[in-house]
C-alpha cells in the first residue's frame, strides 16, 4: 500500500489569540458547528454539499468522576483545560456513500491525465481506498488530504519503474482538488466564516484579516475574485507499506539510502527527507500504523505553516518608516504584533505536541524533525520575529518623534497666537491715545512706549508676521 499525505492551501484561518485565551468559549463554538452540521435545516448545513460529511474535532471529553472517597480530590484532568486543542486539525471531511461513483470518475479521469501528461502508465499500477478519503482542515490556511493507494499488482522492482511516482502524484492530487475545493471544501469554509460571525463568536478570520497569508488572496481589502477556486497543493509525502524491500526500485532506493530507522510496534519506519517506507512484519495490518499517519498528518502541517509564515515574514521586515503616514505606521505595528503573537502561540502548540508524545511516536516525529530539518525553519522564524520586534520598536519612536513635533508646533502655534493678541492689544491702545500724545516717547515706562511709534495697524500686521514665521520654522524642522 502506498499512503498519500498532501497538505494544501485553502483559505480558513482562526484567530488563535482568542483561542488560546479563552479555549472553553471555542469548544462551546465547535459543539455548535457540530450541532449545525448536524441539523439539516440550518444555515450552515445548507451551504453544504450533500455529498460531504464533516466532523468537528472536539476535545477529549473529561474522565467520569470515580464514586470513591477521593474522587472530588482527583485533578488527574485539570490539565486538560489549559491544552484543549492539541490536535492540529479541526474539522475531518469525509465523503458519502452515494458520492463514491462520481468520486471513482473523478480519480480515474485525473489518474489519465497525469498518465498523459508525464508519459506513464502508473493508473493500473494503483486501486484507490476512496471510501476512505480524507480531508482534515487546520489552522493557518493548511489541509491535509489522506488517501490510501493499494497495489493490487505489486511493487515493481525494475530500477527505474516509479521514477515519475513523485510528479505522477502531484498531478493526480491537483486535478482531483481542482474538483474537489470550488465544489465541496470552499462553500464548507466560507459557511464556517460566516457561521462565526452569525454566532457573534468570531473565531474564523474574514479575508480582510489575513495579513501574512495574502499570497491566497491578494490584497485583502480587495481580494482575489475567483477565491472559490483558489487552493495551493504543497508536496505530497508518502509511504510505501511493503513486506520486502524491493532491491531494484531505485524510488525505494533514495529512501533507504539517507534515512532514519525507528521500530513502531511490528514495523520498521524509515523516514527520509522526501518519502518514507514502511517494512511490515509478515501478515501485519496497515491498521496498526494509523498513529503514524496522524503523526505526519500533524508534522506536514507545522512545517507548512510555519514555511509560509516565515517567508511572508520578509514583508514585515523591509517596511521603512519614511514611506508611510503615522496612521499607516500605527496600523503596521499592531499587525505586526498580532503575527508575532500569533507566530509565538503556533510554536507553543508545536512545541507541547512534541512534549506529549512518547515512546514509538515521539521517536517517529523526532526523525522527522531531523530528516525534515525543522530546526533550521524554526531558528529562521525565530531570527525574522526578532527583526519585527526591533522594527516595531523603531515604528514606535518614529512615532514619537512625529508626535512630539506635532505637539511642539501646537505649542508654538499657541505662543504665536499670544504675540498677536499683544501686538493687537498695543496696537489698540495706541489708537485710542489722544493725537497730540500718540507719537510720544519716553513718558509711559517700560517697552509700550516704543510702540507708538507705529500706528496700530503696522502692530498688528507685525505680531501676525511674527507668529506666522515662528510657526513655519517650527513646521519645517520638527514635524514628521
């Protein structure tokens, strides 16, 4: 049997700030969905296509209480309140039974065309488990689609029989999702954002808030207007299930060559940097390794979102303060810190995934945590926050410094505002003296006196000049 593990791009995101904050809020939100989904006269299961199945991963429910003496004083399960959703997917979609022949069209026109395009014949080569299709949806824009290829003929051991598998599957899972995500998974996801909103829970993100993932969506106050046919397929991992090493194949060759070996129950796993073999003890079932699916499922998509976060983090980091308003500036500094956070909680969640696992699985997902390189992708995410931390702190004095130039030509403005109420005073004044004593000087004390040697029109126009040049040089050298 060969295993397909494809994780792909669609557009459903969570606010996972509010998630982490208030996590019973969210499990009350998914008893909802599932009730919805389950209600065929509501909005949401409307939306559906009839031909879809969709479960909503909720969390483990608490343990009964023991009737002993003790059991009011047992907190085995408290722990379970601060870590609801460790699993990385939400929602598992499923086909019906009535869909299974257009399913089974579907695959075959899609394994045709990747025959034809590539030049193979590997359609016959493979019997799909369609039945038992897969579609998990994950936070940050990730799914995973799990199929189950069986190889009714056997794995051919020429050398160079599968050295097109990789692109062959590719092609295959394209065309099926080109299918698959405008027909039955985009109308589910856009029924979910609206579903949140409706609720007033807001837990799904409008596209107007995907500020790192606009790859799917351009820009997102004027999106894309074909999103509906909008998904991004990323590279299908697989593994082949074998109860012999096939000497020849020289696809099973570049597995074992650089590859790490870990026992699982009566399999020997080899994961490699690409693909992954499987060497089955005589007559063992295939059922035995669904922990390890579930395993590559939840490595596939940490690795993806976390690839796609630290590339579009480059956008955040090239921003200098000198091309945009301070209300652009304000606007830029709080997305970056809503990333940031957001970055920082998918690396928790990573990291307590990781701590929870032991024996066989923890050791399967640290090989692919060495094969993979997840250290190298987690380090430059790292270093890039690092960055938008410092950027942030630049965006905010360069706001300072524009605010306090703003407040001192206010303040300058008010100083001038006060020289033309002197001016005019004296100029006011001094028109009201008699005619014999308005050009007098030296009678009244102090500096007044030297004003009414002009009328009091040429005092006015002066204080306004005055306060005018002291505002314009304040404007010049201090506003932002």
């Amino acid at each position: 049997m060969l295993k397909l593990i494809t994780p792909f791009r669609v557009l459903f995101n969570l606010d996972s700030s509010k998630i982490a904050a208030q996590p019973m809020l969210f499990t009350e939100f998914l008893k909802k969905t599932q009730e919805a989904l389950d209600n065929p006269d509501s909005s949401l299961a409307r939306k559906l296509n009839p031909a879809l199945k969709v479960e909503a991963k909720l969390p483990p429910a608490a343990k009964p209480a023991a009737a002993s003496a003790t059991a009011s004083q047992d907190s085995s399960n408290a722990k379970d309140h601060g870590r609801f959703f460790l699993s990385p997917h939400m929602l598992t979609l499923s086909f019906r039974d009535s869909y299974l022949p257009e399913l089974e069209n579907l695959y075959a026109a899609a394994a045709a065309e990747a025959d034809e395009t590539l030049g193979v014949s590997y359609a016959d080569m493979f019997r799909p488990d369609l039945p038992n299709l897969k579609i998990k949806i994950n936070d940050n824009t990730v799914a995973v689609m799990l199929l189950d290829m069986h190889t009714p003929k056997g794995v051919p051991d020429e050398a160079e029989s599968w050295n097109r598998l990789n692109d062959w599957v590719a092609a295959l899972v394209k065309s099926m999702l080109t299918v698959l995500y405008p027909e039955m998974i985009f109308p589910l996801l856009k029924g979910m954002n609206e579903f949140s909103n409706e609720t007033k829970d807001h837990f799904v993100c409008d596209v107007s808030e995907y500020k790192i993932f606009f790859v799917l969506v351009g820009d997102p106050q004027n999106p894309y207007p074909d999103l509906h046919k909008r998904f991004i397929p990323m590279k299908t991992v697989m593994t082949l299930c074998a109860e012999t090493i096939p000497a020849k194949n020289e696809w099973v060759a570049n597995i074992l060559k650089h590859c790490t070996s870990v026992q699982m129950k009566n399999v020997d796993v080899r994961v490699s940097d690409e693909n992954n073999f499987a060497l089955l003890a005589t007559g063992a079932d295939t059922k035995a390794l669904e922990s390890l699916w579930e395993l590559i499922a939840a490595a596939s998509y940490y690795y993806i979102a976390m690839n796609v976060i630290n590339v579009n983090l480059i956008r955040y980091i090239g921003i200098t303060s000198g091309r945009y308003s301070t209300a652009m500036l304000r606007i830029i500094s709080q997305d970056m810190e809503n990333i940031i956070n957001s970055v920082t909680i998918l690396k928790v969640r990573y990291n307590d995934l990781v701590a929870e696992l032991s024996g066989a699985n923890r050791k399967v997902f640290q090989a692919m945590q060495k094969e993979w390189e997840f250290k190298n992708i987690s380090d430059n995410i790292q270093y890039k926050l690092e960055l938008c931390r410092a950027n942030i702190k630049i965006i905010s004095l360069e706001t300072q410094r524009r605010n306090q130039g703003r407040i001192e030509t206010v303040l300058t403005g008010v100083a001038g505002v006060t020289l033309v109420s002197i001016t005019v005073d004296l100029a006011a004044y001094a028109t009201q003296l008699p005619e014999e004593n308005m050009h007098m000087v030296g009678s009244i004390p102090g500096f007044m006196d030297l004003g009414f040697l002009l009328s009091g029109n040429v005092l006015s126009w002066f204080g306004f000049i005055l306060a005018a040049g002291v505002l314009a040089f304040t404007i010049k050298h201090r506003s932002g």
